[in-house]
C-alpha cells in the first residue's frame, strides 16, 4: 500500500460520496497517522521468533485499528521473513508504514554506550552489557583475549587501560570485538597531538599514564588536589620510592569496602599492592577520570614525596617533604580514626 495507492483511493471515494471518502480517511491515518501514544522500545535478538517481536509492538500500538494495519502491511512486506534485529526505538509520530519498513529494513536508532567509573574487568564488562545485547560473560572473554588485545595493541596485562570516560553511540547488537576495535578508535582520538606531546614531560608511556591515572582517580576525592597528588607519585618514581598507594592494596584484596589500611593489609602479596613492589603496578586499578588523566599529564612540579589525609576528614591531604613531617601528619589522621573507631 503506497501514498499513491491511497490517493486513488480518495478520487474514487470523491465519486461514490461522504461516507467512503470519511472511511478511508480513517484508513490513511491508519497506516499513515501517529501510531504509538508514547515512544516505545523494541530489541529483537537473534533468539527472538517473530511473534515475539509482534507480542511487543502491537501492544504499544494506539488502536485495533493500528494493529490490523500493522499486520496488513507486516504481511503485505513479508516481514516475517526480513525482520532484523536490533534496537529500535518509535517515538509517537511514527507511523505503522514506517515501523515496519524500519524492521524490515534493520533501521536500527544508535544506543548511547555510556563508559563510567569501574574499578575490574568484570565490573566494566557487567556495565558495558546493560547497554548492549552482548553479555558480561561474553564481554568478559573478548577483552581477556589475547589475540584480540594484540590486535588492539594491547600486549600487556589489560584492556580496562584502553577505555576512556564517555558517551559513544554504538548499534544496540555490535559484537564485543566491533566494540573494542570502536573504543580502540576513541582512545586514539582522546590521545591527541597536544596530550601524546606531554608524555616526554612526565616521562611515562601512554599505558603507565592510564595506570598512574587510575591511582589518582581512587586516592583523590576532591579533584583540584589531582594535580598535586600526581606530583606526588611521580616524584616517587624518578627516585626509585615505592609508590606505597593504598588504593592499589584495595584492588589486590578485591576489598574495596576498607575504610581503613592496616600493617597486615601492607604485605598482602599481590603485583598490584605498592608497598611491596616498587613502581607502578601491571595495570589500572580502575577507569580513570578524563579529569585524573590530565592531572597525570599536567601534573605540579613540586618537593612533595608525602601526602596523607587531613584529620579534619573533609576529603583533603596534608603534604609532605621528608619522612618525619609525614609520620607527624600519619599519626593526626589515625588518631581520628581511633577517636571515631573507624576499623574497616
């Protein structure tokens, strides 16, 4: 059924008279006309029969008469037989011709794939597939694959250093490998001529920038200490100092609910826990903020080796330059804690 076909249909309603002319103006607003009251969501896997795809558009169609329009046409395109699968979403001015044309055709509407905070591989995979049709599990194994993360050129220990804070539109049903060859794209394009150019200054790779940037990310809560902190760590690296990051100890115990670091906690062996391995650890412990990777590249050239957090507890650091200064400020803040019994 087509504009013009409806149109002839009109003349010769003209000829007969009122009646007709009103029954197919009805018609046309069937086919033609707004057809959802609300704007309506429909994903289709692979998995999915085709009645199951009718099961959840007739329903939000506005009237039987939508519906037995929706099937006329559905039939009349053999969409059964053509339907695609994706994400589709129809806002309340389209028309049941072109929700069916847009199935048939795999019109698909992009989904807007927000990367956020996540501290683990699994987290960021179990984020990642609420917003797609791939799963966290298959997710998972695409970024733990080896050849794949050569591809990437991601040789070392992990794929989380190749995701950069955003919002991506992407097709609702991409395959995790289409996704992390997408994200690959993204990360070239964050690394720009103006931020590769201030790797010489900080003397690190683009890999230990993200890692250095994700310990910043987890010990600062108060962003315009980023910088400072920074400083802090890479003044510790040049001089051969272990890092000694608490957040890095967290993520080797898999405990991010400690509140407070302890001796014991200090020699839980790990590659990833800075106490006990000079240097950075193998990978990020998290997805940096854009903000924390800046920090990093534009980090305060200052004397610091120290920082501890301030006994007021209001989310800030005392710094300091020599060892002594440091225990002084170290024995404030746990004397704090001890105050308000803070344990865990």
């Amino acid at each position: 059924m087509t504009k013009k076909f409806i149109g002839q249909l009109f003349r010769g309603a003209a000829l007969v008279g009122g009646f007709a002319a009103a029954a197919l103006i009805v018609l046309y607003s069937a086919f033609y006309g707004k057809a959802f009251d609300s704007e309506t969501i429909i994903r289709i896997t692979s998995i999915n029969t085709y009645d199951e795809v009718v099961e959840q558009i007739r329903p939000a169609l506005r009237s039987n008469l939508h519906r037995t329009a929706f099937d006329f046409y559905a039939k009349r395109l053999d969409l059964e037989g053509r339907i695609k699968d994706g994400y589709y979403i129809f806002d309340t001015s389209t028309s049941v011709i072109r929700t069916v044309r847009r199935l048939a055709l795999g019109e698909q509407t992009p989904v807007r794939l927000v990367v956020g905070e996540a501290r683990t591989l699994p987290q960021l995979a179990g984020k990642l597939a609420k917003q797609i049709e791939a799963d966290s599990v298959t997710l998972l194994r695409a970024m733990r694959n080896k050849q794949l993360r050569k591809e990437l050129g991601f040789v070392k220990d992990s794929t989380i250093a190749m995701f950069v804070p955003n919002t991506y539109e992407v097709w609702w049903d991409i395959t995790p490998e289409r996704l992390l060859h997408r994200i690959k794209r993204e990360y070239d394009h964050f690394w720009n001529e103006e931020r590769t150019a201030k790797l010489k200054r900080c003397r690190l790779s683009k890999y230990e920038v993200m890692t250095l940037a994700s310990i910043v990310y987890e010990e600062v809560k108060i962003p315009s200490e980023m910088r400072m902190i920074a400083g802090v760590y890479i003044n510790r690296l040049r001089r051969g100092i272990a890092l000694q990051a608490c957040p890095t100890v967290k993520y080797a115990m898999d405990d991010f609910a400690l509140k407070r670091i302890l001796h014991k906690h200090l020699k839980y062996r790990s590659p990833f826990n800075t106490y006990i391995n000079r240097g950075l650890p193998p990978a990020p412990i998290c997805v940096p903020s854009v903000a924390a990777i800046d920090a990093v590249l534009d980090y305060a050239e200052h004397k610091y080796l120290y920082f501890c957090a301030r006994p007021e507890l209001d989310g800030r650091h005392n710094f300091a330059r020599t060892l002594k200064e440091h225990n002084a400020n170290a024995r404030k803040y746990s004397a704090e804690l001890n105050k308000r019994k803070t344990e865990r």
